[in-house]
C-alpha cells in the first residue's frame, strides 16, 4: 500500500513539474543568473556570458546555447541579463533573457 501511495505522489510531481515547463515556468534544474554578455554566435545560437556566483558555483565565464535561437539577435557584447540557466548539462541553456543594459563601447565581438 506505501508503495502505491509513492507511486502515486512521484506521478503526480511528474505531471505538476511537466505543466510548469510548459507553462514556461522554471524547472527545479534552472537557476536564475545575472550575467554579462562576451559574445554571441548567431548562427549556432550560443552565447558566451560572464555570470555572477551562483548558489553551488563562483562566478565565471561560460558558453551556453539559448533555447530560443531568436534570442540571438536581441543579445549583444557588454549586455546586462537575466536569465535562467538549464545546468543539467556541460554546456547550460539560457531561457526566459530579459536584456538589462548595453554597453555602447562593448570590447567583444559578435560572430554571424
């Protein structure tokens, strides 16, 4: 009978966390990040970002590919975001960009 009831809670905490991702809620993976655009590549949708520290890591720099490939084109070097980052693999994947600030002498380059 236990075994049923856990059967029964994790299904339901599978479909509740389903939902949210649709819903374009953050999944328990995501963490939200303040970062500092380096550079972007269009063409193969990534971005390199100078991140704040986060809850598990110090701050550094890393290359994440963005969910949204049209992203790309709103992002640029010396950008200001926030963002939420999908850390399940190597390299994260940047969701839900609200773009702060730019620089207007950004000293990176973006790549087409």
């Amino acid at each position: 009978m236990r075994a049923l009831r856990f059967l029964a809670l994790a299904c339901a905490f599978s479909t509740i966390t389903a939902d949210a991702v649709r819903a374009g809620q953050p999944s328990a993976a995501s963490l939200p990040i303040h970062a500092t655009v380096i550079s972007v590549d269009v063409k193969h949708a990534t971005v390199v970002v100078q991140h704040a520290a986060l809850e598990t890591m110090p701050a550094g720099k890393r290359t994440c590919h963005l969910r949204h490939p049209a992203d790309a084109k709103r992002l640029h070097p010396g950008a200001t975001i926030e963002a939420y980052a999908d850390t399940r693999h190597q390299t994260w994947t940047l969701d839900r960009i609200q773009v702060h600030k730019a620089s207007s002498n950004a000293e990176a380059r973006v790549s087409a």
